[in-house]
C-alpha cells in the first residue's frame, strides 16, 4: 500500500483528483461557503478566532500522515481523503461475494446506498453542534484542544461524505448534501436523524462519555461500511476509522483521568466509603456513583443507534454487498449467511430470553455485540485505574434491556442487572440508576474554565503524555481575548 499525498492545490484537500473532475470540484466549491457559514454559526462558540494546536492530514498513509500546528478552525483545511485503492479487490460477503467491487453506483441500490452515506453523514455535524458550548467551560488547554481536534475532524467526515453524495448520486446526491447543512441537533422541527445525536452534552463528563460509547459506534459502522462492495464508500470508511480512533482516545482517557483524580482525592481525605457521596463531591471532583450513572445513560443510548436486534433492513444492505459485519474477513464462516443461525435476546412471555434467530436479520445484534465487547475492554482499563489507587470499586455495563428506546425491550423498565420492574418500581428508582437533575447541576458547578498552560480543574488529573509529545505546560490553544 503506497503512501497517498495531499493535493494542496485547491481550497478542498484531496487524494482524488479534484482538478481532473471539474463537475465534482464546481459542486463542491459551491457547497464550501453553506459549510463555512454552518462551522461559524453552529461549531466551536467563541473561539473561531483562536489559534488551536490541530493535526492535519497531510497524507493518508496511517503512520504518518498527521502535521501539527496552529490554524483558525474555520481555515481548517478539510478535504476528501480516501485510503489507497486495493488492486484485484472483490466483493467479500452478500449475493455478489467474490464479484469486483463497484467503482459506481450499482443502478438496483442506489436508494439503499444513498440513505447509508447520508445517515453517516448527519451523525458528524450532529456531534460538532452538541459540543459546540464545551470550550467555554474546558478543564484544561490541552482538553480544549481535544475536542476542537475532534470538532474539525467531525467536519472532515461529513466532507467525506458530502463528496459520495456530490460525485455519484446527481441531483439526490446535492439535495441531500444541501439538507445536511439544514437539520440541527436537538431542534424540534428539523432534528437530526438519530435519537443520541439530539441529546445534549452539557459537560465536560458527558462529553468524555459521549467519544467513549457514541464514537465507539461510529467505529463499527465505519469498520462495517469498510467493507462495502460500493469501492469509494469502503475507501473513505478505511481512512475515517484512523481519525475515529482518536475520538475513542480522547473518551477513554478523559473518563480513566477522572476516576483517577476521584480516586486519588477520596485517599488523600481518608474516605473509604464510595457512596458518601457528599463528602466526596466537597472534594471538588465526580463522586463514583455518578460516572457510574453517566455511563449507564451514554450505554444505553448508544445501544439504540444499532437499530432493532432483527432487521430486514440490515439483512438486505447485507445481502446487497453494502453493508457488512465487523471485520468481516476475520470472521470463519461463508459470508453469506443462507443457512445459519446468530443468538437474539428477546422478550418471551415477559421474560429475556436468548433465541436462535436467521443470522441475515440479526446483523444488528452481532454488530452489537462486538461493540459491547468493545466497550467491556474499556472497561477493564478504567477498572484497573482504580484498582491501582486501592478504592474498592467496580465499574460495570448496564444489561441490554436497560433503559432502551428502539428495539425489543423498548416497551419494559429493567434495572441495570436485567430485572424486569413495573413502571411504578422504575419511577420510584431510576436516578439510582440515570444522572439526577441534582447530579446534573452538580457536575455543572464544577465545570469552571482552566485556560493557564500547565494547569487543570480539580476534577480531572493531567494526561500521561501530552498531544504531539508536547511537555505539560504547552500552550495548545492561543485564546484571543
């Protein structure tokens, strides 16, 4: 696989020959200032003007294609990034296995293909709109910097699929392009297309929660739509998962960095009991219950963007050759899936139970699976952080039918082990469970700016290392007063 320079020529970054494909780079460049309008009105408030520490793609080659400096987010150079082009590649599950992949669009599913590109493509504005308050109340330069780094490379994925949009589905294609830039996070009337990309994020732990478990789902579906016999699609998805990885980082570290402060902090005070809950926020950092609730939110409402546990949708974007599983070619079986059968957990006369479904309908469910045994080895580490610190105290994920919207337990209450309650029971005891309007304004309180180099709130501990191996009072953000 040869490295794949940045053409820097045009306004709009590229690896495809924007030059050469003249209809494309117009309608792109058309498209450019609606973007820039949607960045300056709905991305970072407050800090367009700021120089920030970003990484930038200056080569699609995954160990090295990254360069540091300041840049105005809104001088970000976003551009459409493929990974290099597999000679010989075929088709490597569905009806069409072992047929070329498609450089085009194949005529009988192009609905199918283009409601895909679309749905991924709502998701990245959809983040950047959520967190667009987070830089005001940063614990730290280097956190700021994080999530503007996240920010700007949310932006790039929704270029990357602006540029499928653009280039192989015509008119659609701009009109769906168009209807991005439209829907807004949260609003009542043009929402965006997935329930957790309308919830808030209205702190600092929310957020860290929101890169850990959202971004996590973002990876699966990048890895399963990597492997798309739609070649463009699969070449785009292979090159987002490299800057989706730093997403996931960013979660799983800004969570480890807070138990770790919580932990360190209830030692240094000699509090031994985890649920003391008022003496452990005087401390001025994140009692354990509380994360623990967070995480059970942020779980669970990442379960639902997987879809139903059996689906025909899933089955026919499979069969088609569009959609496949999580690292499919790793998987022993005849990536067809005619005959074969997956476990579901299900509802059964009011009771979970686990039930040998079609394989095909259940791709959602496997694709779920691998993403909680995904999550469990986050898990693990945050786990071992505080192990390390002598606190007795276990994280764990909530069962699947806790607190779900879409899908087979939509229509029960389960606490967190998997007991099915009466809505009375639930009423009664879900902020032992989810984060309390108290809880909230808690955490809220802490969420005091720190913005000297070096410096970070009393909630959170300093990284190990720093981005770019930057010592630990680097300036990552130049705050324009």
């Amino acid at each position: 696989m040869t490295i794949q320079a940045i053409d820097y020529s045009t306004k709009i970054p590229n690896n495809v020959n924007l030059t050469e494909d003249r209809q494309v780079l117009r309608a792109l460049e058309s498209w450019h200032p609606g973007y820039i309008d949607w960045w300056k009105s709905m991305g970072p408030e407050g800090f367009q003007e700021a120089m920030v520490y970003l990484r930038t793609a200056v080569s699609v080659d995954p160990k090295g294609w990254a360069k540091f400096d300041y840049v105005k987010m809104p001088d970000y150079r976003w551009g459409i990034l493929l990974a290099p082009q597999e000679e010989g590649r075929t088709i490597p599950f569905g009806r069409h296995l072992g047929e070329p992949v498609w450089q085009e669009v194949p005529g009988e599913y192009r609905a199918m293909l283009r409601r895909l590109i679309t749905i991924q493509g709502d998701t990245e504005p959809a983040s950047v709109e959520q967190q667009r308050h987070l830089g005001k109340t940063a614990p730290s330069l280097y956190d700021m910097r994080n999530v503007f780094q996240v920010n700007v490379e949310e932006g790039r994925h929704l270029w990357a699929m602006i540029y499928l949009l653009q280039k192989y589905f015509g008119r659609d294609g701009r009109e769906e392009a168009a209807e991005l830039l439209q829907r807004r996070s949260g609003d009542p009337d043009k929402p965006r297309m997935l329930g957790a990309f309308n919830e808030q994020t209205p702190d600092w732990l929310s957020f860290h929660m929101f890169t850990f478990f959202t971004d996590r789902d973002g990876k699966m579906q990048l890895e399963s739509l990597a492997q798309s016999g739609f070649d463009p699609l699969s070449r785009t998805c292979r090159f987002m998962l490299t800057e989706e990885a730093h997403h996931m980082f960013v979660g799983e570290t800004g969570i480890g960095r807070t138990l770790q402060r919580t932990c360190e902090a209830m030692k240094e005070a000699g509090i031994e009991d985890v649920n003391d809950i008022e003496r452990v926020r005087a401390l001025g950092v994140i009692d354990l219950p509380t994360i623990k609730k967070k995480l059970n939110m942020h779980y669970s409402l990442s379960l639902d963007l997987f879809g139903s546990e059996v689906s025909t949708n899933a089955a026919n974007a499979f069969n088609a050759g569009l959609k496949g599983r999580f690292q499919e070619s790793k998987i022993q079986d005849d990536h067809k899936l005619d005959n074969a059968n997956y476990p579901v957990l299900k509802l059964v006369d009011g009771k979970i139970k686990r039930i040998d479904e079609p394989a095909l309908t259940a791709i959602n469910m496997r694709l779920r699976d691998d993403y909680t045994a995904d999550c469990q080895r986050g898990l693990e580490r945050w786990n071992k952080i505080i192990e390390r610190t002598g606190v007795a105290y276990r994280l764990e994920l909530p069962h699947v039918a806790f607190h779900r919207q879409i899908g087979e337990f939509k229509n029960i209450q389960a606490k967190p082990d998997g007991t099915i309650v009466d809505d009375a029971t639930w009423s009664r005891d879900k902020e032992k469970y989810l984060p309390s309007k108290d809880d909230g304004e808690f955490i809220q309180s802490l969420m005091k700016p720190v913005t000297e180099p070096g410096k970070f709130a009393s909630w959170i501990a300093p990284p190990r290392v720093g981005i770019d191996n930057k010592p630990g009072d680097f300036e990552y953000v130049k705050i324009v007063a």
